[in-house]
C-alpha cells in the first residue's frame, strides 16, 4: 500500500542530489526502443542543436532547489517525518512503508557517497506529538545500518491518537531551527519527505489543549471540529507554518497512503500544503516563489516503490518507459532502451510488471546478455561482464532495481544503446532509467569576485568539473550541450552572464553585467543541459540520443553598493513582545552612511497570526540624521499593533548613501528573523484584580501566586557559560596558576537556548531551577540543587543568570579548590568581563567561610543525632546543600522523630531511611524509593537481635535502638544525557568538566 510512491519521492531527491553533483538523469519522456554500436562523432552530434539563446530559467522546482543548492556548496538536512497514528494498522498493516523507506535511505546514500555530498538525515513521527527517532546523522554506508533499523521500528510505531499535520510542521520548523542556530555560518539545504494514510484529523478526548488553540478542551467533538478548522487556519494563512518553509527554502516532498476507494478529498489539505493547491480546490499560503513541494499518492507496495523512484521536476522526469512483456525469449520491440557515453559511467533502473514471477534482461550495445531471473524479494543477483559490475535486487515478486557501472569496461564497449526488458510471460511493464554521471557546472573564479551594483566584473570563468571538483575537458563529451549563466538578484531580477552551445567555448573568460542589479543577497544559478551522442541499430538505422536532466548549481552572492556606500552586515534582534518593541541592530562597515526612515513598514514573508502591521523606527531617519560607517551599528526597534507569539520573518527597507553625498540613495532589503512573544506578566494581575471585587481578597492572591510560578523561569536574556577549575589561595583566586581572568573569545556565543525563557538548567553535577517567590508579586529566583556530596554556593541566584555565578566544590577537592561556573553576558567586551572577575574574587573568601562553616555544623549535627536531622538543622542544610526547596520533609525524607523514649522499629512495608521519588539530592530519573526491608522477626525469637536483619535493617537489640543509619547514594547524572524527560537538551551542558576545566 505504501510502496511505491515512496520510491518517486526518492527519485525526487535523487534527482535533486544527483544533478547538484553531476549525476544525470534522462530528461526526455520517451525513446525508441532501438539499439546501436556506433556513436556519432562531436561535431555531427553538436549539430543536432542550434546555438541557445537565453530566453530565462524560469521558476525552479523544490528538487531543482534542493540540489542546486547542494552544488553550490551547502549542507544538506533531510527529515523524514513519518506519520503513527493508529490507522496504519489498517491501510498498512504489511509495513509497506518501512520497506520503501529502506529503499529510500540507501538509494540516497549511495548517490551521496558516490557524489561527495554532505547530506545528513533525522528521523521523527508524528501523530498527537512529534517524536524524534533518529537525531541528524551523517548520511553514508557508515551510519546506514543504524538508520536503516531505526526505520524498522517504525513499523511497531503505530499509537498516535491523532494524525496533526500542524504539530508536524512546527515540530520540522523547530528541528531546522536548532540545527541552523548550531551552525550559523553554514548554507544549510533543507527538505522534508512527509508521509500520512489520512487528513488532518484529532480525536476528542477531555483535559487536552493545543497549542494553535489555547484554552479550548479538546473534550467534545465540536471542540475538535474547531480545533481543527484553527490548526487549517494557521497552517494555511498568509505568513502561516506552510509560508515559513516556502520564505526558507525548504524542499517539501509529500507521499499519501491511498487503497483503492480513498476519496479524493482526503490528502486535499496535505496536497495544497505540499504544492499550494489541493486536487479538491484548498488553496494554502502564497505560492508567489513557486510551489513549496510535491505530492503524491500510491495505493500498494509496487506503486509506491515506483512512484517515490520516478516523481522528479514537473514535466522533467526521468526516463520513463511503458511496453509488453516478451512471451518466451529477450525481444527487442518490447524492450526499454537508453544510450549512454562518457558522461553517463553509472546507470540506475527501476521496473515493474503486472504478473508476478517473471524474469528480465539486460542487453549490452553488442548484443551480449545478462539474465536477471526470478528470485524472493530482497535478495540480490551480482553479475559482472567485460569489466562492467552490477546488482539486481527484487524489491517484490512484480518489482526489481537494477543498478550496474561502467568501471573497467573499455569505452568501446560502453557507450552504445542498451535494452532492458521482462520476458516469459505476458503483461504489461514500465520502468524508470536514471543515468548518474561526474560532470556539473563550476565557477573557477568565484573566490576573487567581488560583485558590486552598478559595476560589471570581467575574466569570469566557468567551467565544467567532475563530482571531485578536477575540471572535466568538454573535447571529451561525445553529445552536445547547452551551458548558461545567470544572476538572480535579490529582487528576483535576472541578469544573463552567458549562454553557449560552443564546446569549445567553455572555461573561457566571461563578464558579470550588474549595472541595473539590486543591492542585496542574490544567487548565480549556472544550468548545464546534456544529451548522449546518437547512436545506430544493429540494422543501421539511427537512434537519437537521451536528453539529460539539467545538472543546476546555485551559489549564493552578495551584491553590494558601489564602493563609496556602506555595506550592511546580518540582523540581531533581541526576542520580546512584539507590542512593546523588539529591539535590534545591523553592523555596518565601509564608507557612507544608513538610515531607516520615520514610518517604514516590515515586509513579513512568515510570522504568527494576529500581530498587525509591523512599523520600524531608528533614531537615525534621514541623510541628515544617519549612521556613518567605519565599524557602526544601525540599532531599530520594531513594533507591531498586536501582541503576539512566535517566529517571524521577513525584511527591513534600509536606505543607504554615499560617503561624499553624491549619487542616489539605495534601499536595500536586509532580511531578518526574530522571537516574538506575549507578555505573561499581566493576565494574572487583571484576573485577580477582577476577582478581588467579587469574592474579596484570598482568591486573587492565590492568581497572583500561580502567575508568579508561571513566570518561574530563566528569562530569556542570551548568556554564555564558562566552567573551570579553581583556587583561592592567599588571598588570590586563581586558574591555571595565574590570577583568575576571563577572555573575551570565551564569552562570545550565547549558550543554546539562552533566548528562550526555561524552568531550569542541568550542569551535570547541579541543577538551576528557577522558583516563584513566596510573595505575590515579588520576582522569582533561581536555586542551585547539587548531588549527595556535592556543595555549591550561593545557594539562591537572581532569576536572570546573565553575570551571575556559582562555586561547586566536589568531595575530591583540596582545600580552596572549587569548579567556578560564570554566566557573562553573550558577546560581554573585555572591560565588562574584568568588571565580572573582581566582582567574583571579592565574593569568593566569605561564600566559601560560610560553606565550609555550614558544612561543619550539618556534620556535627549527624554525629550527634545520627542520621536523623531535627527539622531546624534539616532546613538549614537544604540552604547549603542548595537542595530542592519542595522537602517539606527532611534531606533524608524520614517522619519527625518519635516523642516516646524508645523508638520502633519500622513496619515490613517501611523503609526506616526512604528515599522520596523527587529526593532533594537527586539529579538523575525519577525512580521509585528503595525497596522496603524484610519484615522484623519477632523479638521472643533470640535471633531478632542476630543475624541479617539487624545489618540489613540497622535495628538491635531487644530495645531496638537505632543503629547508625547511611545517606542513601543518590544516583549520578549521565554524562551527556538528559535524566529527567523533561530536562532541556543543551549541549555541552550535561557533561561534567574534562580534567576540572
């Protein structure tokens, strides 16, 4: 059911891949089925067609995107999002989508190793919640089998209540967020390959909420039914989740799981989200830069294995074939045929055929053949001939892939017209032919061309190269070609560079014309169209050759002003309420001046509903009251009418001038991207107060508090994070020897996920977790939890981390040795961070008297008492042990102690020293307290005061005195690992210190 598509989808993909690398695919929609030896020699086959004339490149597909992006030098991400809602069960209960699945991934590794690519793959599901199996992974024969057998689980995976296409989405939105924040300095290309049995559909269930419709109870079907239409909504409207991949970029591929019966009606949602129309009429988002994606349908396991195999750019698939099946031996009118040559060293079929069971043929150029016969499905044939190696896999009893390369085959024997066909039986078959090859278009002079507006730049080369960038000689290439130039600006203005039919011609010298381009980020897309020379029929006659799919790179410029302007650098903006003010700066360098003037409206490409107009404003608003450049920010703040939450987009007008006043003003649109949020302070202020004229004062104090322990979290101000060893020694606090000093490179990136607002962060050995004061409307603070034997101070830090510290001192430690743990401000200059280590040194002498002080008095303390602590005693050390601040019980979690002279033993079902499942010193997993002790015997028995009981409960004698009772181990953290589900992933953060630093 869920075969065959999956495989178009691939193919779309591969398409993509394949072309940014050089790896050809047939371009033309149908051959001859006729065959050749001879080839035709360059110049009759250049003559085949006239000289090009530039006539636009059109809009690019999501593939071209994809790949074209690939070749000009970005890293790839590919996220496989796989629906698991319990209807599965039913419209896949084979697994059919684990199977193409399978053929996907190691389709795709292939053509990436084989081209050299950077393409690494996560894999998640999606049904009431996204789940992420496999993390982003380099794609290659390495990782395969573990990706490979993450896909096999999918099939058990199959719980999901419902099939939320909107939690999809954003869930994918949030992952290539992550991933782009973790390398902001790398072109990231990214894709989504989707695949669902059904619609949008969410299933009534009280006490459920979702995030695109808070506050509704999903606990009635019409609550769904207006759930529903708000998920549609926010997906669909102009700005919404479908805009925001279309404003990145991002490659969409969807795949729908269709018996026969499925109405037509049920993947219109996904279609529409997929190309912008459904086939029903539901439109989604604007498609002004094209169709976000593709779709399909496939309705069993052969369709879908073909299908994924075959979808490639529309109107631009790969060769696709349709014949009869050969009733007893090969025969060459029923068979598929291809022309390859130099380019063409690698070729790839998919085929299938009506009735199961039959076998197939592959006929070389000289009429040599190579039997493929009938075999169960996954199981592979390897055949080998004149030096040429190949492998044919049966997918299932109707479908088989056939993959083989010229490798040491003479050339002689190579180039020339193949044939393929299924034999001994009757039926229909078709098949899809992908020819990979090692050529694509390359700019040799690009690291020395600075493009300006206004300007144009001669002695630009470009070339053709292999996949591992040698330059490839066009005297070698037997067909014709067509080969362009072009450059897109950031306006969507093309600027031709060049355009050439002329072998001969390439690796010349060309000139970049810029003088009417826009200034901005812009791409030069090169276009490369190949066709296989022709060839000859054993009888004589002629065979055209095959049409290549385009091989496209896109490498991304920078157009900048003419030299005397300034040139603008990339948007920081500070995350808050959009209502209040979000408040940002663009760096500048160079000569001249910038301005935004007084009114300017934000263009939003994407951005949450209900914000309004955005207005930007700056101080700077003229010619006269601008920013010079040099080294100058240009700050702003930008304002919507509405408040508002979460991530926006879009761009800024800029008006630049020139350093002496002379020529035009430019307006340069600089794109941006920011974190907007409503205000979470105000709701339970006006709550209470409305509830306070009503029912009198207890109630809104109580509102009050829950908004403070709703606003209990670390605000979202970016910090960096420094720990390291140190000593306090005469004096002096010191590391690695030297008075303690703190460098600027180590304060300058934000912690991950410092921008955002969290509850509380995990160091390994501690936990900050921020708590909500006692005091209605008083701000709330952070507490520092350590592990058994492990001490910190300050116990209690500001809610805001920035330039605030900790010590944490471990068991093994001498004597003024500690771990200092800093949290400067992100991108903090040299003389505010020498500010923060006088602060710290200052402080250091009397934290660490009153630790060691408190300390000695929790111990004596023990000694005295045993290990049951008093509570006055047990309060005190939960402030110096910086434990939870919930042990309403003791540290050691125990009941108060008894008031009778002679204390009891513990009851069989009662441990006399438990561990509570959230124990103050526990920083891993919540687990279940310790088991209980074995039931005490009876004291008439001499033995109750003996034996195992006594050591194992701590209990002797016919009194029962306790005995000296042990703190429980408290369970370590995980190096690298989040122990509790909840806990934020921040990497780096989990993992105690290498060598105390």
């Amino acid at each position: 059911m869920f075969g065959t598509r999956l495989r178009r989808m691939l193919a779309a993909l591969m398409v993509a891949i394949a072309a940014c690398a050089g790896v050809l695919v047939p371009f033309s929609a149908s051959v001859a089925p006729a065959a050749a030896v001879p080839m035709m020699s360059p110049t009759e086959a250049a003559a085949v067609l006239p000289a090009p004339q530039y006539s636009g490149l059109g809009a690019q597909t999501p593939a071209q995107r994809f790949g074209s992006c690939l070749a000009g030098g970005g890293e790839a991400d590919l996220l496989l999002l796989v629906d698991e809602s319990t209807s599965l069960g039913v419209t896949d209960p084979d697994g059919a989508r684990v199977a193409s699945a399978g053929f996907f991934l190691e389709s795709l590794a292939h053509s990436a190793e084989k081209s050299k690519l950077p393409l690494d793959v996560s894999i998640a599901t999606f049904g009431h919640e996204v789940t992420t199996i496999r993390p982003w992974t380099r794609l290659d024969s390495t990782s395969l089998g573990d990706l490979s057998a993450d896909v096999q689980e999918l099939k058990n995976r199959t719980q999901g209540i419902d099939t939320d296409y909107w939690l999809a989405f954003d869930g994918a939105r949030k992952m290539f967020d992550e991933r782009q924040a973790a390398t902001p300095d790398t072109e990231r290309c990214r894709g989504i390959v989707l695949f669902s049995d059904g619609k949008l559909s969410l299933e009534p269930r009280g006490g459920v909420t979702k995030p695109y419709a808070p506050g509704l109870d999903m606990g009635s079907p019409g609550a769904v039914e207006q759930a529903t239409k708000l998920a549609q909504d926010d997906l669909c409207r102009a700005g919404g989740v479908a805009d925001q991949f279309g404003s990145s970029n991002t490659a969409l591929f969807g795949i729908g799981l269709a018996p026969a019966g499925t109405p037509k009606t049920e993947f219109d949602l996904l279609e529409a989200i997929m190309t912008g129309k459904g086939s029903a009429g539901t439109t989604c988002g604007t498609t002004s830069r094209g169709p976000r994606g593709e779709f399909t349908t496939a309705a069993d396991m052969d369709e879908m294995l073909f299908a994924f195999d075959a979808i490639s750019n529309p109107g631009k698939p790969p060769l696709q074939q349709s014949s009869d099946v050969c009733p007893s031996g090969f025969c060459d009118d029923k068979a598929h045929g291809f022309v390859l040559d130099t380019a063409t060293p690698e070729v790839r079929i998919l085929a299938t055929v009506t009735s199961p069971g039959l076998s197939a043929e592959l006929k070389l150029p000289d009429g040599t053949g190579i039997p493929i016969p009938a075999k169960p499905a996954g199981q592979a044939i390897s055949f080998e001939k004149y030096g040429m190696t190949g492998t044919a896999v049966w997918r299932s009893p109707r479908t088989v892939s056939i993959e083989f390369a010229k490798d040491r085959m003479e050339l002689a024997l190579w180039q020339g017209y193949w044939r393929f066909a299924f034999v001994g039986g009757n039926g229909t078959s078709k098949s899809n032919v992908h020819l990979s090859g090692s050529l694509k278009p390359a700019w040799d002079t690009r690291s020395e061309a600075v493009l300006r507006a206004g300007e144009s730049l001669g002695g630009q080369v470009f070339s053709i190269a292999r996949a591992g960038g040698d330059r490839f000689d066009p005297k070698q290439f037997l067909g014709s070609m067509e080969y362009s130039g072009t450059i897109i600006d950031g306006k969507g203005a093309e600027h031709p560079i060049f355009a050439t039919s002329d072998l001969a011609d390439v690796g010349r010298g060309h000139r970049i014309d810029l003088s009417e381009a826009a200034v901005g980020d812009g791409e030069l897309v090169l276009r490369l169209d190949m066709t296989t020379a022709s060839a000859q029929r054993p009888d004589g006659t002629k065979v055209q050759g095959t049409r290549l799919e385009p091989s496209l790179v896109m490498i991304p410029v920078k157009i900048l002003a003419p030299a005397s302007y300034p040139e603008l650098g990339t948007v920081t903006i500070e995350p808050g309420d959009a209502q209040q003010g979000l408040k940002g700066s663009i760096p500048m360098k160079g000569e001249g001046c910038a301005w935004i003037p007084s009114g300017t409206e934000v263009d939003i490409t994407s951005g949450p509903a209900g914000l309004g107009k955005l207005l930007v404003s700056s101080s700077a608003t003229g010619p006269d009251h601008c920013v010079s450049g040099g080294e100058a920010r240009l700050e702003f703040e930008i304002r919507s009418e509405y408040p508002a939450t979460g991530a926006l987009s879009g761009t800024i007008p800029v008006s630049i001038g020139a350093a002496d006043g002379s020529g035009d003003e430019i307006v340069v649109p600089v794109e941006f991207t920011a974190q907007a949020h409503k205000p979470v302070e105000g709701w339970p202020l006006w709550i209470g107060t409305a509830a306070a004229l009503l029912i009198g004062l207890l109630v809104p104090i109580a509102i009050l508090m829950a908004g403070g322990v709703w606003n209990a979290r670390v605000p979202a101000k970016p910090f960096a994070m420094l720990r390291t060893r140190v000593r306090f020694d005469d004096g002096t606090l010191r590391r690695d020897g030297a008075p303690l000093k703190i460098h600027e490179h180590e304060a300058q990136d934000a912690v991950p996920g410092s921008h955002q607002g969290v509850r509380f962060i995990r160091l390994g050995d501690a936990t900050i977790r921020s708590r909500a004061s006692r005091i209605p409307g008083m701000p709330g603070f952070s507490r520092v939890e350590t592990a058994q034997g492990v001490r910190a101070v300050p116990a209690k830090l500001p809610a805001a981390l920035q330039g605030q510290f900790l010590l944490i001192v471990r068991p093994e430690f001498g004597p003024g040795e500690a771990d200092l743990v800093v949290f400067p401000r992100a991108g903090a200059d040299e003389a505010r961070l020498a500010t923060l280590v006088e602060h710290i040194t200052e402080a250091t002498p009397t934290l660490l008297e009153a630790l060691e002080t408190a300390t000695n008095r929790t111990q004596s303390a023990q000694d005295a008492k045993g290990a049951i602590v008093p509570a006055a005693e047990r309060k005190e050390s939960i402030e110096v042990w910086n434990t939870s601040s919930s042990a309403a019980s003791s540290v050691w979690n125990t009941a108060k102690p008894q008031s009778q002279p002679t204390p009891q033993p513990p009851a069989a079902a009662t441990s006399p020293v438990k561990e509570s499942a959230r124990s103050p010193w526990r920083t891993g997993a919540h687990t279940a307290a310790p088991a209980a002790p074995p039931a005490a015997p009876s004291t008439s028995d001499p033995a109750a005061t003996q034996g195992p009981w006594k050591q194992a409960t701590g209990w002797s004698g016919t009194t029962q005195q306790p005995a000296t009772q042990q703190r429980p181990e408290a369970p370590s953290a995980t190096p690298g690992t989040n122990n509790r589900p909840d806990a934020p992933h921040i990497p780096g953060w989990n993992v105690p210190p290498k060598n105390g630093r």
